[in-house]
C-alpha cells in the first residue's frame, strides 16, 4: 500500500500533475465559452432559441445548425444578425445572414433576411454583396414589407442599387415609393431621383425610356433625358424645364422640383444684372489684368442667352485704389455683383467683415485658415489645385515615393505645402525635396535630387579611410518611383535631359501646367518628350470652338495670358451660376479652365486634364478614375497670374 501524497511528496514526485484549476486562472470570457460548448454538446433540447444570446457569428451558427426545426434556426439567425446591427458589427451580421442555412427559407424569411443584408451591406460598403443581393430583386420589391417599413426599406434598397453601380433602379425605386408613401418627405425624394437619374448613363437611360413603370416614371425619364443635351445652356435648360412642366402638369415633380432644377428654371430671374469688374489695370499685374477683362466681355459677347438690354457691366481699376472704400463705394451705388479684386492683399481686406451687403467674386483666395464672409466667393488659377491634381494622379498610378523639384520663394512655399498635404492623405512620400533659384548650378541640383553627390561621397570616404584609390560608378538612389517637376519650361528643359544624364531617365516626371508654354513647339519641347502635366480645357482640348474664335481675333492671346483670358471667360460663367453651385453639391460648370465645382466655404475648384509630350508635342490623356481615398476639396491659396508676376 503506497503512503500518502504529502504536501512535500507532490513537490517532488515528477509523476504527479495538480489539477488545472490550481495551475492556471480561467477568465470569466473562457468559461462562459466552455459552457457555451457543453450546452452545445448536449444537444439542441438544451438551447432556449428565443432566449439564447450569441457572443460570436460562430456559435449562433453552431446553435442554428444544431437546431432540427429549420424555420426556428433560421428565425434565430436573423434574431441574432439584427442584435449584431444594433452593436454595429456588421461584418458578424454579414456572416449569418450569408450562410447557407437560409437555402430553404420561406418568402417571409427571406424578405427579413434581404432587408437585413441590405442594411449591412451598405453600412460595409460591400459592392459585390450588393451586386448579390439586387441581382435576386426588382425595384418594387421593397412593396412586400408591412406599410411601417416600406420608407426604410426602400431607402436601402436604393443605397444597396447606388452601392451595386445600377442608378437607374436606384431612381426607379425611389419614383415608386413616392406613389406608395404618401408620407414620405416629397422633396428630399425628388431630389434623390434626380441625384441618380444624373449619375445614370445616356445608354442605360435610352434603354429603359421606352419601357418604364407607370407614368411617373415615363416622366422623370423624360425631364433627365431632355437636359442631358450637351449644347443646351443654362437659360435653354430652364426653358426646358418649364416646357416640361406644361406638358407633364399633373406630374409629381411638375409641382415639386428637384432643388438642383427649381435653381436653374429660377436664375434667369435671379441673375445678377450690374457688374463691376474690379481689376488691375496698371502696375505689375496689368497684363493679367487686361487678360481677364477680355476674357470676360469675350465670354458675354458669346453668350446668346445674355440679354444685353438688361445687363450692364463696368470697370474699375484697383492698381491705385484702396479696395475696401471702392468697396463701400460699389455697394452704395446697388451693384449686383463685383468681380475682383485679383490682388490678393486687396481679398484680404474683406475678410474682416462678417457678410457682405453685395457678393463679390473674388480672382484670388484669402490666406489659410481666413474665414471667408457670407457672400464671398473665391475663384483663381491656383497652383494649389494642380498640386493636388498631380499627388491625386500619382496615386492612381501607383507611384507613392518621389523626388520633387520646386523654385524657391513663397509661391514655392505654398505649392510644396499643398502637394505634401494630399500626398500624405494618400499615403505617399515625399523622398527628397530640393529647392533651387533659377540661377542655379542645374547639374548640381539634379545630382543632389537623384543621390548622385551620396553616392560620390560615400566613394570619396572609402578612398581616405583605406588610403587606396576606388574604383568608382555613380549609382542613382533606388527607392524613388517617380518626379514631381516644378519649373518653367526654359528650366524644365534643361532638367529632364539630366535626370537621364544621372540615371533617372527610367523614372516618369509629372509637372504643373507651368511646364508649357501653352503654344506647340516641337523643336524646342523634344527635350519634355515623356513629361506628364496638367492643363486647362482651354489649352489641351482639341476641340475648342470658342478658343478657336477668339484666337482668330485675337492672335496675341497665347500662354500664360490665354490661360488668364480663359480665367475671365469662367468668371463670366461663374457670375450667372454661383446659386447654383453654392446649394447644389453636384454642380458642375464645365469651364475653359477645368471642371468648375463650388467648396462648402465658397471656393472654385478646378479639375484640369492630362498630357505627355511626345515629339516634343502635348498629347492629351484619357482621365483616370479617382480613388475614394481621394481627399476632400480643400481651399487654394494662390493663383499662377501671382506667380508670374513674382517670376517676370
């Protein structure tokens, strides 16, 4: 008979193993596991369905697969996944609500279950799920729920279409459920369909016209086709839009417009009639000056829909006045809008006032960080936008470490600031920044950019600490994608030749629209062959009729000057639509300076297009699509007419 284990002889024996409860401390998490795993061990009769609480996607898998009565499981599982919402984990959610144990549902279990992905799916983001899931249903389907979810679930229904890429069904349902919902919110509504009829292709649009649902819809296609006409201005728009409403008088959206289309059938009315424009017209800044002024007048003389009778504009010139007592002057005499000032000290002055008694569209941006008063708008050449513009490129590209090249001085300043802030929200990398002065040794500055100095040092180190001489071949940093060139084309011509010269020529050079001088000359820009830049509609498009017009009359406008004289012809068109764009978040204004939209705080942004130079030629880029890591719309801070003059 063996003795007792002692204290002392458990300590000793190597045979002998405590208990696990004395060696190691289960957490309460743990048991309640270990616990959930019996109860599932000992069969579904011990698993209360209507009150067991799942801690994972896992186990209420587990219990509802354990469960022989399928309608039961199935109740539980959307039970759970609605629990899973409500604690926004949706990617639990997603997992039950995914599972084949629905194969065998009921119409009612798999509407909740539809309803339910929907939610999930949009709330995820979830494009393919979505594309899954509207694949099994039609616009109406929303119809089947209890009148109490009909707005909800016709509000997911038309995220998780918009989430699918299909906007057609989108509106579709939203036009239904303005027939069936008498208490949904009518213009909130229309201003959805609208939304989406917009973002629907002309193919997809003509395609569905001739079999849509019902009157409403036959309508609402109708109105979106109409005004999709590329050559139809604001004025024949809102022509448009009135003629439509005669013929459609008991639609619904004859009486409630979109908010977007009740602006545009409306700014005939509203559109300002006595315009200044403010501009300097002496001093450093008078060939800009001039430029906008004609660019203006140049634009209005176009402009069939401007009726001449009614309008009245005037100049003044701001190079020998102090602006805010023209201001108060302006603003005694009743204008309706002044254009200017285009100096940017002479901006800055109106930021001390909270509103403005009469708006002012300003040819510049205040500085960072300068809240705008109401009434203030903001338009410029800013060479903040194409910054953003080439970081953006980059990104689409792939190219997220780079070697930049920028002129030194305050423009310069701004410039790298704006590129460093978007290629940072893109999760790019500036390498190597290398300022440099016009005068500059260029060689040197290229071979700083490029690791070449490094390289030579680190060579000229070994040689003295080992007393022998190196064999030595410079090598070129490896860790860059690609450059970010910055400089006017006397000195980008000379640059892009040396980043060849010092083993660079493999690496793709994007630059601003400084580049160019903005008129071909093959012979001269060989040396650009392969530099990528972006520029205005006004000097990349092929197609350009009122370029072309006022080019015959007007030979002298050409380069910097034709990018300013565009920059006035905007402004005109700007003058009629800031309304517009200032309450509709989709407004666009395709401009001769880009694609015009309007930031929450008042400021143009502009979207340029894309070149390479080939054969020392520009050759325009198809567009790439924007990521939707891209960046807000942020405020420009300077114009490229600054620049020229701080540089002439």
């Amino acid at each position: 008979m063996m003795p007792p284990i002692t204290r002392r002889h458990k300590r000793n024996n190597p045979e002998y193993c405590e208990p696990a409860m004395t060696k190691y401390r289960l957490n309460l998490p743990t048991i309640a596991t270990l616990l959930a795993m019996v109860v599932l061990s000992a069969g579904c009769a011990s698993v209360n369905l209507e009150s067991h609480v799942a801690q994972t996607a896992n186990e209420a898998l587990e219990v509802a697969a354990s469960e022989a009565d399928r309608q039961n499981a199935q109740a539980y599982l959307l039970r759970a996944a609605d629990r899973f919402q409500g604690q926004n984990e949706h990617r639990d959610a997603r997992a039950l609500l995914q599972s084949d144990q629905f194969s065998s549902a009921t119409e009612e279990t798999e509407n909740q279950r539809i309803l339910l992905s929907m939610a999930s799916a949009t709330a995820l983001g979830d494009d393919r799920w979505a594309e899954e899931i509207v694949s099994g249903i039609a616009p109406d389907h929303f119809l089947n729920y209890d009148r109490n979810l009909i707005n909800r679930a016709a509000r997911l229904q038309e995220q998780t279409y918009r989430l699918a890429g299909d906007n057609l069904a989108a509106a579709i349902t939203l036009i239904l459920l303005a027939e069936a919902d008498t208490d949904a919110n009518t213009q909130s509504v229309h201003d959805d369909i609208w939304k989406n009829l917009k973002q629907t292709s002309d193919t997809q649009l003509a395609d569905r016209e001739g079999r849509a649902i019902g009157y409403e819809a036959q309508g609402w296609l109708e109105l979106a086709g109409m005004l999709r006409k590329p050559e139809a201005n604001l004025e024949e728009q809102g022509r448009m839009i009135r003629n439509w409403q005669n013929h459609w008088p008991d639609h619904p959206a004859s009486a409630i417009l979109p908010a977007e289309l009740q602006l545009i059938a409306g700014l005939a009315e509203s559109r300002p009639e006595k315009i200044t424009l403010a501009l300097p017209l002496h001093g450093p800044l008078a060939s800009a000056g001039a430029a906008i002024r004609d660019g203006f007048f140049a634009a209005y003389y176009e402009d069939e829909s401007a009726d001449r009778g009614e309008i009245s504009i005037r100049v003044v010139d701001t190079s020998d006045r102090a602006f805010p007592k023209l201001y108060d002057e302006l603003a005694n005499e009743d204008q309706d809008l002044i254009v200017g000032p285009l100096e940017k000290d002479a901006l800055a002055t109106l930021s001390d006032m909270t509103t403005l008694p009469v708006p002012v569209l300003g040819l510049n941006y205040l500085p960072p960080n300068t809240t705008a008063p109401a009434g203030l708008y903001q338009f410029g050449l800013s060479a903040e936008d194409e910054a953003r513009q080439i970081a953006n490129r980059l990104d689409a590209e792939g190219i997220d470490q780079i070697l930049v090249l920028i002129p030194t001085g305050e423009w310069g300043d701004r410039l790298e600031s704006a590129l460093l802030e978007q290629l940072a929200q893109n999760n790019g990398i500036a390498l190597d920044i290398e300022r440099y002065f016009r005068e500059d040794n260029l060689r040197a500055v290229t071979a700083d950019l490029l690791g070449i100095t490094v390289s030579r040092d680190r060579a000229i180190d070994v040689e003295r600490t080992a007393g022998i001489d190196v064999e030595f071949e410079p090598r070129r940093r490896q860790d860059a994608d690609g450059i970010v060139m910055v400089a006017e084309p006397t000195v980008a011509r000379q640059f892009k030749p040396l980043f060849a010269f010092y083993f660079g020529g493999d690496l793709p050079v994007y630059s601003p629209s400084m580049v160019y001088e903005g008129n071909p000359d093959p012979s001269r820009d060989r040396d650009l062959n392969g530099v990528t830049f972006t520029d205005t509609p006004w000097i990349l498009e092929e197609d350009n009729r009122f370029r072309d017009t006022v080019k015959e009359a007007m030979p002298d406008v050409r380069g910097q000057l034709g990018r300013l004289f565009a920059m006035g012809a905007d402004a005109w068109q700007l003058s009629k639509r800031l309304p517009l764009l200032r309450q509709v978040e989709d407004a666009t204004i395709d401009g001769q300076t880009g694609v015009l939209t309007m930031t929450p705080q008042g400021s143009i942004y502009r979207e340029q297009l894309w070149a390479r130079f080939r054969e020392g030629t520009p050759e325009r880029l198809a567009p790439l699509e924007n990521k939707e890591s891209d960046s807000e719309q942020t405020e420009p801070e300077a114009t490229n007419a600054e620049r020229s003059s701080s540089q002439e």
